[in-house]
C-alpha cells in the first residue's frame, strides 16, 4: 500500500524487470521477477505507454485530457488510483516527489 500522497508533482516511471506487449488496444505486462502478468485495458495501456519515461500525475492527466472526453478532476483520481495500484505493485517507481510544501522564508 502507498505510503504518502501521490500529487500531480509526482513523477513515475516503468520498472525495468515489467516486459509488456500490445495485443490490440490493450496491453499485456510481465513481472520477471515476480512472476506475474496483468492485462492493461486500453486507458490503462495509455498511460503505461506514457510511462515509457518518467513523467507526473499533471502531464499523464494532460495528455489524457487531449485524447479522451473525461472531466479533469475524474482523469486526475482515476489516474493517481491507477498509479498507486502500479506502485503497490512494484510495476513502476517514484522518480520525483515534493514532500515539502512549507514556503521557504527570505
């Protein structure tokens, strides 16, 4: 289970032991080291593409935004749900995360 809050300034990206193929619209991944295998539908497949390099929740949502007719703050909890269950999962990794939100003092 995630341990923090994912925001739309946490950037993610694929793990490399996942292998994944395209059968259609949808997407087949391999755990090598688990040895486990999911089935991605299409949505889901999107953003795994889009994990190919690392990038946040906000550009993921973006680019779904221009592709789908979904509303944006429905794209951003189904989006970070997802991710989460990805992480969980050890399917991707957390390349970037802003812990602190407190404004420095000049």
């Amino acid at each position: 289970m995630t341990t923090f809050t994912i925001t739309n300034d946490t950037a993610f990206c694929r793990v490399k032991t996942v292998t994944s193929s395209e059968v259609g619209d949808e997407t087949m991944m391999m755990d090598v080291d688990r040895g486990m295998y999911y089935a991605l539908n299409p949505v889901s497949s999107r953003i795994w593409a889009l994990l190919e390099q690392p990038l946040a929740v906000q550009e993921i949502c973006d680019r779904l935004l221009e592709e789908y007719e979904i509303e944006p703050a429905v794209c951003q909890q189904e989006v970070i749900k997802f991710l989460g269950q990805l992480l969980d999962r050890q399917i991707v990794t957390v390349v970037r995360h802003e812990t602190d939100t407190t404004p420095s003092e000049i």
